[in-house]
C-alpha cells in the first residue's frame, strides 16, 4: 500500500513540518511506502518549484528510511524535473538511514509523448534512483495548453520499458488501456504496475498494489484491505472484515472525488490530527457540499459531534 500523503501548510501557506512529521509518524506503521508530492491530493503540482524542493528535501529527513520514499519531481519544464530529481538525488546519501528511494513522474505534465524515451535517457545521466511514471489523463486533460494525447502511449511504454531504470507505472487510467500497457511490457517481468484510482483497486485489485489518498484518514483499514487482497487469503473471517471495511472505504473514496486534498485535510483537521485545513489553490475552497459529505462520514465513523 503506496499512501500518497497530504502536505500540510501552516497559515502563510508553507509547509507546516510539524504537522507533515506527525502525519508521516501516523502513517509509517501501517503503509509499504510514502509517496510525498502527489499531484492531486499532495498538491505537488501546485507548490512553487522552490517548495517542491523544500518538501521532497524535507520529506527523506521526516521519513529517515524508515520505509521506501516515492518523491514527485515534476515541474513545469523538463529542464527543472530533470534539476529537481539532480538535486534531491544527491543529498539523498547524506540522509540518515539510508533512503530507499525512487522517482515518481508524471511527463505528459511538461512533455509530450513524443521523444519520451530519450527524456529518460538523460534522467540515467542524472540520477541512479529508479523511477516510476505516472499515467493520469483526466489530470492531463485539465491542462490549459492543447496535447494530442492524455496517456502515454503504448508504443511509446514499450520503448520506455526497455530503459531498466524505470521499473513501473502507476496507472489512473481506464482497465482497458491497462490491459494494453501490460501486453506491451510483457518482455520486463519485474515491471509493476500500481492502481491510481483506489476505486479501480476495491473493484479489482492489481497484482502489486495501490497508491491511496484514503489512507491518510483511514490508515489501517487501508492496510487490511491491500495485505488482505494481495495474499488471496480464503479466511471466511478475513473476508468478512475485508467486506466490512472495502464498503467504509468506498463511501470514504465517494467523498472525496470532489477534492480530495481539501476533504481529507478537512478531516484531519476536525479530528485534531493537523492544525490547519488549508490548501494552496484557494478556488476549491468553494466545495462545502464536499465538506459537508466529509462531515457526514466523520460522524458516522469516528464518533464525531457537529461543529459548534
């Protein structure tokens, strides 16, 4: 279970560290990794390139190799992706315990699909961590400039599963499209692929796992249900606890398709976990239907009475 953590920020919208350590220290019992800097609910993509640095530098301090690290480099320009990865990579050896780490990308952020291979080409001259690619297309959709594709291409993941750095992919697409990606791997069997969409994992678990924004609230049901569905374990008694929590984790997922970063630090913040609920893009403040939703669920799951 890969949990894509939320980045708290303190009133003047920097990174609040105390909150990010107490989260990271909530979280690290009970995911396989942390991916820090997600696009949607990390909110990577919309940190200033100076703050993505602050936070990925920050985050393998927070993290200290207790588990593997996923680090979002991902800027607006090949060139800073490429200089973030550089410079985080080469202070990741002077961090205590030893870091695992690996890169997660999303390219068709600031590159189109074409000349992707020799991309990764000069990411092999700039940093040995392995790396992750990320396939988002509803998020690539919502960009203001024009591409002629939302995914990578299949023919183009071919090429790119031939350069032995990149190891895997996490996938929001659509399960056709995963099929296809998967055939065109086939030659790289140590190539994984991760669900994007916790939806599409509660419906039909991948073989190596998920990356959740749920598990920030709901850490340990979470990991239940991953460990659980990965083992293929047939316990009638598991199963009825995999039944139990997989219906509170898909209300969880419901609620939070409007904004998820906004609802969870919503959540936390009610729970007494982080300080602030603030988020960096201020526009999706306007979703109380959202918060109002999340309400709903916090007292309906963790005894919560409704604000004074």
């Amino acid at each position: 279970m890969i949990l894509a953590l939320v980045t708290p920020f303190d009133e003047k919208g920097g990174i609040d560290w105390p909150s990010l350590k107490r989260l990271v220290e909530r979280a690290l019992p009970f995911c396989d990794s942390l991916f820090i800097g997600d696009a949607l609910v990390g909110e990577g993509l919309s940190l200033s390139n100076q703050m993505r640095l602050e936070l990925l530098q920050g985050s393998l301090d927070a993290v200290a190799g207790q588990k593997p690290l996923l680090l979002c480099p991902t800027a607006s320009t090949a060139e800073e992706t490429l200089n973030n990865a550089e410079i985080v990579g080469k202070g990741c050896s002077d961090r205590a315990g030893n870091p695992t780490l690996f890169w997660v990308d999303l390219p068709l952020w600031y590159h189109s699909n074409r000349k992707l291979p020799q991309l990764y080409q000069e990411w092999t001259r700039r940093t040995p961590f392995p790396i992750l690619l990320y396939n988002h297309p509803h998020l690539i959709s919502k960009l203001s400039r024009s591409l002629k594709r939302n995914n990578i291409r299949t023919a183009v993941l071919k090429r790119l599963s031939e350069n032995s750095q990149i190891v895997g992919l996490i996938q929001a697409g659509d399960l056709k499209r995963t099929i296809r990606y998967q055939r065109a791997v086939r030659a790289r069997r140590d190539f994984r692929f991760y669900d994007g969409d916790e939806r599409s994992f509660l419906n039909q678990p991948s073989s190596s796992g998920v990356v959740s924004w749920g598990a920030n609230l709901l850490p340990a049901e979470w990991s239940e249900i991953v460990s659980t569905s990965l083992s293929l374990l047939e316990d009638p008694g598991r199963s009825l606890i995999l039944l139990k929590h997989s219906q509170k984790l898909r209300e969880l997922n419901q609620v939070l398709q409007m904004n998820p970063a906004r609802s969870l630090k919503f959540a936390l913040h009610r729970l007494g976990v982080i300080p602030q609920a603030k988020v960096l893009d201020e526009t999706l403040i306007v979703s109380t239907g959202g918060d109002l939703k999340m309400g709903n669920f916090l007292r309906e799951n963790f005894s919560l009475q409704s604000p004074p």
